[in-house]
C-alpha cells in the first residue's frame, strides 16, 4: 500500500470534501498513516490569517516530510494558483471546483469529468458527520471572496441526501451537520428547497440527531424555525451570521436583510426555544465602519438573546469591492472594537450556560478524553464534561446540567 496524508484547513464544508478523498484514494488501496508519499492539503481563503496559516502549514508540512509531494486543493488555491505553484515540495494545484480531480492525479489516471455538484460527508468521526448538501454563492457580498472561489450556488437532492443520511447512521454515526457555503440556497433551480428537505429527514428518521450549519438571515424562514422547534431529531442550534448591527453597514457590505429582520429571527426562535442556542458572525472595522456604527452594532447585539459570537477583524481581500473602498479602518480600532465585541460573546456565552443550569439535556457522548473526563454536546451545543466512563462514548445520555465554568 501507498500512504498519504491531509491537513485540513476551514470550515466543515472543507472537512466533508476531504473526506470524500480519503475515501477514494482508500478504495484504490491506499492508506492514511505512517510516512506519506502523498500530502493533500485542503486550504482556506476566508480571511488573511486564514491564507498566513495556511502558508505556514504548507512549510512545515514540507520541512517535516522532504520527500513527499505535496497537492494543494481548495479555496486558496482557487484564487492563487500561480503562486501556491511555487511553494516548495507542491506538484499540483487544483481548486475547489476540480479538488475531487486531484484523486485521479495521485492515481495516475485520466482525469474524469468533475460534476457541478459533488457530495461528500465525514466518516472518521465515530460520533457526528458533517454531510454537504450545498455549495457555490450567489450573493456576492462585498467582503467575500468566497463566491469567487466556490463559483455558483448548486447542490445536491432530497433523494440522495436521504441516501447518504441512511448510509452514515448504518456507519454507526448518531448526528448529521448539513453543511454549504450557503445551505439556505438548498435546491435553488429546482422545485426543492431546504423546508422540503428537512421535512423528508424527520419523515425518513434514520438518524438521531441533525444539525443545520450556517443559515443566512432572510433564508431562515419561520416555518424552518417551528420545524425545528417541533422535531426532536432538529437540533435547537441556529448560526445566523449577522456581520453588523448597523443597517447603513449592512447595505454596503450588501447584506440581504436589516438589523430589524435579523433581530425578529432571533426573538422568534426564543420565543418558540428559549433554551435554543443562537450564534453569530459579527466583521469588525469593516470599511467606512464610524464609530457610531459600530456602536449601533455593539448596543443592538448587548440587547439581542444571542447564546455567542463568531468576530472576525476585516481582512482586506484581493478581488473584492470592499478591498477597493475608501476610508479603511486602522488596524488598531479594529483590534480595539474586536476585542469588545469578544468580551461581550465571552459574557453571553455565561448567561446562556448559568440559564441551563440544572437543566437534563440531551447529550452525545464524544470520543475525546482529558484528565479521566468524557466530553460531549448538549442538544443546544453546550459542551459537557462527564467522569470517564467508556462504555458511554459514542452513546446519547440524558445528563444533568450541574456547573457551568468559565470558558475563554
């Protein structure tokens, strides 16, 4: 057998596709593990510290293994070709669109025609699978570079999605994350859509538990919130990025809802779960962010009964309108605004966690384990640590809520 390698990088929509590698390159007999011949790494493109990591994870990968060849896939990829082409030990470059080509290239055989859409779901994990249901954006967002790299918005079908659900609970595996670049957009050209969709998986039952990964505001539609709020399969998770609470910010960026319909989301999915965990993205020192704004958008998410926050500082991303605008914010404002807006996540974060305390909540049992502990999620993706007990991994317990700790 010939082994290989793959480093990941990104979000889980990356890890899904990686998978998917793995597990062709395994089913033409190679394998993962001892001293590879083959690195496959999976980049990220989304912010500049993303590119940075992903140039350093290329440089150790080369220094710690010589000779092996090194095949560079993805979004970062997808947007500098040329350059990645000069990396030290790299020997291929391929895309987002084409990764699924780089198998045929390590097999040395003739490339086949790469579909618009290609699904993939992770198998390694033995307690939860991320499944691409979506992929591609069609909105142009003038931050994002992300459209650029992923092309247009496709995705997969119900039937299929079914299928690959019904093969991954057979695998052992008890939660599904659907994931996409843009999940709301699921069966856009088609006469299905993402309500359609999760209305077939409660219907199928195959698996117990099912998360849905990022959904876009004005594609969060209350009937997908009394959906969830009604199956015990749909999980009382919701990631909704936001990006500002400012509406003239929200316009330029341009974002496809208002502070006022983002907030109207959230409170009707408290209202309906008010022990429903709500994130979201919040970008700092986006350009032509006043400090006005930003505090608009600081008081309106300190109002808002969000569970945390993901920050992120703006990056200035070639290709990109924003790249091009005036009045960029100094680095120092922008560091200084990020900072507050993460305290303010840290002291949310508690408040969600002290108002689950004593609460018996639903609990997936990981395999990971520190300090004779296990740890798992909470069906409102609170994580949980429980004394070891090995018969309990890969199992859904019912768990008490006793003590919550702070988490920085």
């Amino acid at each position: 057998m010939k082994n290989f390698a793959i480093h990941t990088l990104g979000c889980k929509l990356n890890f899904s596709e990686s998978a998917a590698i793995a597990a062709k390159l395994e089913a033409n007999g190679w394998q993962q593990g001892g001293i590879p011949e083959i690195i496959i790494l999976n980049t990220c493109a989304v912010t500049q510290s993303a590119e940075k990591k992903t140039r350093n994870v290329a440089s150790k990968l080369h220094r710690e293994n010589p000779l092996a060849s090194i095949v560079v896939v993805g979004c970062y990829s997808a947007l500098k070709p040329e350059l990645l082409e000069r990396w030290s030990g790299v020997i291929k470059v391929f895309g987002s669109s084409n990764k699924m080509s780089c198998v045929d290239f390590i097999l040395q055989r003739e490339a086949e025609p790469v579909p618009a859409f290609f699904d993939a779901y992770s198998v390694h994990d033995r307690t939860r699978s991320f499944l691409k249901i979506q992929d591609g954006c069609n909105n142009h967002c003038t931050y994002c570079t992300v459209w650029i790299a992923r092309g247009k918005s496709r995705s997969d079908n119900i039937a299929n999605v079914l299928k690959n659900i019904q093969n991954i609970a057979d695998s052992g595996v008890h939660e599904v994350n659907l994931t996409g670049v843009n999940v709301g957009d699921f069966g856009k050209g088609t006469n299905e859509n993402l309500l359609k969709l999760l209305k077939a998986i409660v219907k199928q039952n195959a698996i117990e538990r099912v998360r849905i990964s990022s959904l876009e505001p004005d594609m969060l539609t209350p009937e997908i919130i009394k959906l969830v709020a009604k199956s015990p399969i749909l999980m009382p998770h919701f990631h909704i990025p936001l990006q500002s609470g400012c509406d003239r910010i929200l316009s330029v960026m341009r974002r496809r809802y208002t502070a006022a319909e983002y907030a109207e989301k959230v409170q009707m999915i408290k209202k309906l779960m008010p022990d429903a965990c709500v994130a979201c993205d919040v970008i700092t020192g986006f350009p032509g962010e006043t400090d006005e704004d930003f505090e608009e958008t600081y008081h309106f998410l300190e109002e808002l009964p969000i569970s945390y926050m993901h920050v992120f500082t703006y990056s200035r991303r070639p290709r990109t309108h924003a790249n091009m605008m005036e009045d960029q914010v100094p680095e120092d404002v922008k560091h200084e605004r990020t900072e507050r807006l993460l305290e303010l996540s840290h002291a949310k974060k508690m408040a969600f966690y002290a108002q689950c305390e004593g609460q018996t909540r639903s609990v997936l049992v990981e395999t990971e384990v520190a300090d004779e502990q296990l740890f798992g999620f909470t069906d409102n993706y609170i994580r949980v640590a429980m004394p070891y007990d090995e018969s309990l991994v890969n199992t859904i317990q019912k768990i008490k809520v006793e003590q919550c700790r702070t988490i920085l």
